[in-house]
C-alpha cells in the first residue's frame, strides 16, 4: 500500500465523530481509503461523507478545508494519508519503489 500526505487535522468534533482537515499535498474523494497517523493516532477508514462549508462535496482539492465523517478518535496536528493500493505487489513492487524504473 503506497501512502501520500495530503493534510492534517485542524479541528475534531468528537461527539459529532468528525474532523475538519486541511489538504495541502493532494485532493479528496468521497469513497477513498485514509490513513490518520498522530502521536497517538493510527488507524485506517473509507471516506463515507465530506463537507465544504455545511454542504455536502464529492471532492475537494489542496488549499480547501473539509469536514470529514471519522470513525476514530482523533487531535489536532494529526497527519493525514491516501492510502493506495500499490500497482506491482509482492518483492517486485518492494525494488521498484527502492530503486525506480529504467528506461
């Protein structure tokens, strides 16, 4: 599973079970895998729900803030990844991503 940051955690609303996240490396779409990784955070989900200013978004793009349905417990300034799954698997992917690709 390959992982890039796309943002943090700026804001949670744990009895809402939400969290507010600022993208910066990359956008967001309804029904991608994330990763939240903080001090004491670490857990995988499927974005279920978004919100751009209390209305509902597909996507959002770098520079927007997004309300995020979260299943777990998370702070502010915890990392937050798409997870994607990784497109040669197995010891071959593994010295791809080490060395790269030759032309």
């Amino acid at each position: 599973m390959a992982e890039s940051l796309i943002g943090t955690v700026v804001h949670q609303w744990q009895k809402a079970g939400a969290a507010l996240l600022a993208l910066s490396g990359g956008g967001l779409s309804v029904g991608d895998t994330i990763r939240v990784k903080g001090h004491t955070t670490d857990f995988t989900q499927t974005v279920r729900s978004m919100q751009i200013d209390h209305e509902p978004v597909d996507s959002a793009g770098p520079g927007d803030e997004v309300a995020v349905g979260i299943d777990g417990r998370v702070r502010v300034k915890d990392s937050v990844y798409r997870v994607s799954a990784d497109s040669t698997p197995g010891p071959l992917g593994f010295l791809k991503r080490l060395f790269g690709t030759r032309s």
